[in-house]
C-alpha cells in the first residue's frame, strides 16, 4: 500500500521523513524522526511539549532490534515515541 494513501484517523498531519542523510547510528535520526512526526510520539499523537519535551522522547525500533539487529540504524524502522509508550 502507497504510504501516502494510509489513514491516521486521529493524526491531523500524516508523518513523513525528511532526512536524506545516513547516519550510523540511529540516535543521530533523533531530530529528523521527531520532524516526521510533527513533535508527537507515533503512537498517541501527544505532543512531546506535554510529556516533558524533545529530551525525554525516544526513538523506538518499529522492528526490535533484537529480532532485526540489521535494521538497528535503518532510519525507516524508526519512530518518535514518548516514554511512557516505548518502555512498556
């Protein structure tokens, strides 16, 4: 399915990526996933100024990085996730 067509019924913006960079290490994404995201955790649209703000959001593997060590630092396997969310 076209990424472009996919429905976020709760999202007023669909996320996008804007990063043309690669970066071996995926905490360098940081400031571009939470540009994807629009400044809301991938999961409930929060936004992160509620939750304490860009510092304590995290960067979540939408594949574990456990079951898919390749994707560790592939910057389409990653999402902007508050805390709360990514530790449970």
């Amino acid at each position: 399915m076209n990424q472009d067509k996919i429905k976020h019924p709760f999202r007023t913006e669909s996320p996008r990526r804007v990063c043309t960079k690669e970066y071996t290490n995926y905490q360098s994404y940081k400031k571009f996933i939470r540009e994807d995201f629009n400044n809301r955790c991938a999961y409930t649209d929060c936004l992160d100024i509620h939750f304490g703000g860009y510092r304590t959001y995290h960067i979540d593997h939408v594949k574990p990085k456990s079951s898919f060590p390749d994707l560790v630092n592939s910057y389409n396997n990653l999402v902007y996730s508050c805390s709360y969310v990514n530790i449970k």
